[in-house]
C-alpha cells in the first residue's frame, strides 16, 4: 500500500528499517546517559553502519536487508508448518474474526 506521499506504508506493528535504527539509537543514548560509558553508542554503530571508499559512516543496509531477509524466511517456514498443521496464531484469530 502506498501512503498519499508515494512512501510504502508497512502493516500496523512493523517498524521500517529507519525507524529500528532510530529506536535503537535512543536505547543507545539513554544507557550512555545512565553510565556514561560509550559501549551502547559503539555497538549501535557496529550494528547499523559501515565504512563508505572514503572513510565516511553510512548506513549498512547490505547487512541489515540480509537479517530481515533471513528473518523472513523463518517467519515464512513458521507460517507454512503452522499451515501444514492446520493451525493459526493470535493475530490470524483476530483478523480471521472480522
């Protein structure tokens, strides 16, 4: 589906690749706060970011789009054994209720 803007709008719940980062950040920076040791700053960084050819940060998306790659794939096994046994999760119940 696409927003009035032309941007894809994900399902309710899904957050866009973006929108982790942020969130992960401010996890980040709010336990920088608490202890003021750099550690979660440096672990965002090594989880979303990468070195360009000129040394400058940016953002990985490469090895981000392979987890969520991967991450689909186990949630698309999920769905066909939960298919195969004739069985459906919670938000299946709810939306199979309307």
């Amino acid at each position: 589906m696409k927003h009035p803007t032309g941007r894809s709008v994900l399902p309710g719940g899904v957050l866009s690749l973006g929108q982790l980062a942020a969130e992960d950040l401010k996890t980040a920076l709010e336990d920088y706060e608490i202890s003021g040791k750099t550690n979660s700053l440096t672990a965002w960084k090594n989880k979303w970011l990468i070195k360009d050819s000129g040394g400058d940060y940016a953002f990985d998306g490469y090895h981000t789009n392979q987890k969520m790659l991967a991450a689909a794939d186990i949630y698309e096994t999920y769905l066909e054994e939960l298919n195969k046994l004739n069985l459906y999760d919670y938000d299946d119940m709810i939306l199979r209720a309307n």
